[in-house]
C-alpha cells in the first residue's frame, strides 16, 4: 500500500466520529445494498433492459465493488474499562474487499469477495516497542444471493420519442417497493495465520506496561472454513425508505488451536432520498448497528481478551452518480459495550470510517 493511499484513508478517517468500539476485523462480509437501485431498469420477467427497453445483454448482469474499511484502535482497556496507554500503543487496520458477482437472472446471484488486509502496530514488548506491519490476503468468500421477495405498487409509463424511427414507453419508478434478500455462503481459510503463533509464547514481564496487541488481532485469516447467512431488506415510499440488514458467521476449527468466536451483525434505519433517479440518487439514513460475539477459544479455553457486545446509532450518507455509487456511515454514539471476559489488556478502536464503492448495478430487483 502506498504512502500516498494509506495518508488519504487516514485523512478520510478523520473524518469519523470518535467511538470506542472494538468491533470484529475479520468477520464483515460486505454485500452491496439493494435499497438504491432503481426498478426500472429490468424488465417484468426479470431480465436486466436499457433506458430505451432493450435487453442489456449479459455483460450488465455482472457487477463488481469495492468497498474500503479504516479502523484506528487506541483506547487501551482492562476487563472492559479504560486504562492509561503510556506507550501509545495502536493498531491501525486497513481492509479493502474486491467484490465481483453474477446475476443469473433476477432471482439469484452468486459473489465473491476477496479483501485485501494492511495493518500498522506498535506496541510494547517488555520494556522495548514494537513496531512492525502485516498485509495480504485475507479470507476469501463466495456468497450466494436470492430476491425471495419483491413487490411495487405505483408508477406510470409514458411514450418517449427519444429516436423518431424508434418510439417506445420508458417505465417511471413505483411509489411503493419492498424486496427481501437471503445471502448465505462460506469463507475460505486463504489468509495467513502464523501471527495466531504469538498466542504460544506471550509472556508478562514484571513492571512492563502490558501490550493490547495480540496475534488474533494482526493474523489476516481465521484458519477456519466458515458459513455464512445473512439477509437484507428494503422498504421504500416515494423518497422515504427503511433498509436493514443481518449477518450470522458460523465459525469452524481455527489455526494453531485458536477458534474464532461465531459472530452476529446486524443495521438498518429508516431515511429519505433527496434525489432519485436514474443518473443520480442522494438520501441521508439514521442507522441502528451493531455486533455480538461470543469469547474465542485458544487450547480449548476461553481467550481472555475476546467476545463483545456493542451497538451504536448514527447518520449514513448515500450518494450515487450514474453507475457509481458511494455510502459513508458515521458511527456517531455507542449506546452499550460488553467486553465478556476477564483478563489481559486490548485495545478498542478510537474511529473508524466505512467508504464503499459500487462499479456497476446490482442486477438483483
């Protein structure tokens, strides 16, 4: 990663509101949302079609994303209450998820999402800091999505003359839609896991500040093959909307006899579109969002600096242009944090900053 790219995403997390959340680094899966898209652009059986109705061909079923997610710890904590960080240690964690799908028709797609992972540390180790930092591929994941719902009420069609040889009706958006996705698939262990190794040999020296910085934090996978289940849900009338969306992680047998932790994930809220319509949409959300996840697991007991239970509320902007589409979330306020076991230091993230990019749509509605 560059200079130049890692000053921009420090720059853009500054832009975030101070919280102290630990959240789990390794357990989002993004999928893009569906609660922008615009209906018009497929056809009554489902078929993905041209402003002017023509058939778009395959090549508008595929989509691709990326999606970028800075997270800056450095609160240091003990059993879940906040301790002074003479040596300001921090972890500085960077992951970018490269995401392409298919949609075989307007039921079903399948998706794979490749993140790239870079991390920053320093942290004390005995009397001495450690400086150092960890990049590569993390966990690969394929992920299957199917519409089991969607209905629309409203909306007119109106003859264009666009092209005097080629009159033809253009639909204009419904008033009312909702639409219900289930996504469910596995996550690969393609990331590495020597940094987990550390769990072995770490050792408390007397009168040395105690390091928040573990293995299981810098590792880039899990070792694991994990399931995955989710869904996601869209309401909208007119310009008001609700979206939500749910995430459940099924963790299997880790690496270096450290298990991951099964994780829960959840947001929505309601919001309002200020504009929508084919080249441009621009809405404001107040969402509800958070995590639980239980304590991990290392040589068969509990891993002493793990498991949280975390919500948090705050505005998300949705801005899209075209076939480009851009959310920012701003955790702005944590309502509870829960740390569920005992034991050494950690620590939890001073801001974090969500930035997600849609390349092409979403053949999905």
């Amino acid at each position: 990663m560059s200079k130049n790219f890692r000053y921009l995403l420090f720059l853009l997390a500054l832009t975030a509101a101070a919280q102290k959340a630990h959240g789990c680094d390794l357990c989002g899966c993004y999928t893009p949302q569906i609660e922008a898209m615009t209906a018009q652009e497929f056809s009554a059986s489902g078929q993905p079609i041209t402003s002017n109705g023509q058939d778009a061909g395959w090549l508008s079923r595929v989509y691709v994303a990326i999606a970028e997610q800075f997270t800056h710890f450095g609160t240091l904590q003990l059993d879940g209450n906040e301790v002074a960080n003479p040596t300001g240690q921090y972890l500085d964690s960077s992951i970018t998820q490269l995401i392409a799908g298919y949609s075989f028709n307007s039921r079903f797609a399948l998706q794979i999402n490749l993140p790239l992972i870079y991390r920053s540390f320093e942290r004390p180790e005995g009397f001495a800091i450690d400086r150092g930092t960890e990049s590569g591929l993390g966990d690969i994941s394929l992920l299957g999505k199917f519409v089991l719902f969607h209905h629309e009420m409203g909306g007119s069609s109106s003859l264009k003359f666009d092209d005097p040889k080629s009159p033809h009706f253009e639909k204009q958006d419904p008033d009312f839609t909702f639409s219900a996705v289930l996504i469910g698939g596995v996550k690969f262990p393609t990331g590495g896991t020597s940094r987990i190794k550390e769990e072995f040999n770490e050792m408390e020296v007397p009168g040395a500040p105690e390091s928040g910085i573990h293995g299981h934090d810098l590792t880039l996978g899990t070792g694991s093959y994990d399931g995955i289940i989710g869904g996601q849900t869209s309401l909208r009338y007119k310009s008001f909307f609700f979206q939500a969306d749910i995430q459940f992680t099924v963790r299997g047998d880790g690496a270096h006899h450290y298990n991951f932790a099964n994780d829960l994930s959840w947001s929505g809220g309601p919001g309002y579109y200020f504009v929508r319509n084919r080249q441009t949409i621009v809405g404001l959300q107040f969402a509800c969002s958070g995590e639980h996840k239980d304590v991990d697991r290392f040589r068969g007991q509990p891993a002493e600096d793990t498991g949280i239970t975390s919500v948090f509320l705050g505005p998300r902007v949705i801005v899209s242009h075209g076939k480009t589409q851009r959310r920012v979330r701003r955790r702005v306020a944590s309502l509870h944090r829960q740390h569920r076991a005992p034991g050494r230091a950690r620590l939890s993230s001073a801001s974090q900053f969500r930035r997600e990019v849609l390349r092409q749509r979403i053949i999905l509605l």
